[in-house]
C-alpha cells in the first residue's frame, strides 16, 4: 500500500459483526500485536486509521486506560465509559489486503445511501 497523507481508515466500528462472522478476529489480533498493540487495549467502537506523521506511518486508534493494578476505570468525566486515549504505534506491518477493502466497500456504500438521500426530492415537507 502506498504512503499516503490522507489518513486511511483499516477498522471502523460497523465492521466488527462482519470480521466475527468472517472468523477473522484471529487475524486482526496478530495484527495489531505484529504492529506493538495489545489488542485487549484497543475500543472496538472507534476506528483505527494508517496516518502519516512526521514522515513516519502509523496507526492511529483509541486505548483503554489502565491503573497502577492494570485494570480498566470509569471515565472520572463520563461515568458511563471506561476511559481511553488516542494514541498511535509505528506501522510494522500492513494490514491484510481484506481490512482496507471491507473498509472501502463500507465507505461506498454508506456514500451511495447519503448521496442517495440527498437526491431525494424532499418538496413534500422535507421528508425521505
């Protein structure tokens, strides 16, 4: 995969059904430990992207915090989530082929169906 500066999406939260139905969380576990992550640490419900930064690839996504015992904690400011950071680690290892294509194939579609909303004629008071 070429470096790019736009960051490029290889996970986002919609396709976590589709990679357990597929018996491929395996393989993004490896992954993300090829690439210096624990995947225990990382929120399933954010996305993980391949950025540049500073010339370097890297892989941006969100953790877990831990405490001194090293268990998860409630957010001190939302009660309701644990609580968690952005954080990034080098690229090591390209995703697999699959991740970046189920990743496109989403955005099409998500694209196709706000395109289509848009489209709609809405002069009957502006409802789809």
């Amino acid at each position: 995969m070429p470096p790019s500066h736009e960051p490029q999406t290889v996970y986002s939260p919609d396709q976590f059904n589709a990679i357990l139905d597929a018996g491929r969380l395996p393989e993004v576990q490896e992954w993300l430990h090829a690439n210096g992550i624990d995947p225990d640490d990382v929120a399933r419900d954010t996305p993980i992207t391949i950025e540049t930064v500073d010339g370097q690839r890297v892989l941006r996504y969100t953790a877990f915090l831990v405490d001194e015992t090293g268990h998860k904690y409630v957010d001190p400011d939302d009660p309701h989530q644990a609580a968690q950071e952005e954080r990034t680690a080098p690229l090591v290892v390209e995703p697999p082929a699959w991740m970046t294509e189920q990743c496109e194939t989403w955005r099409r579609v998500a694209g196709s169906v706000l395109d289509a909303a848009h489209d709609t004629d809405t002069t009957d008071g502006g409802q789809l």
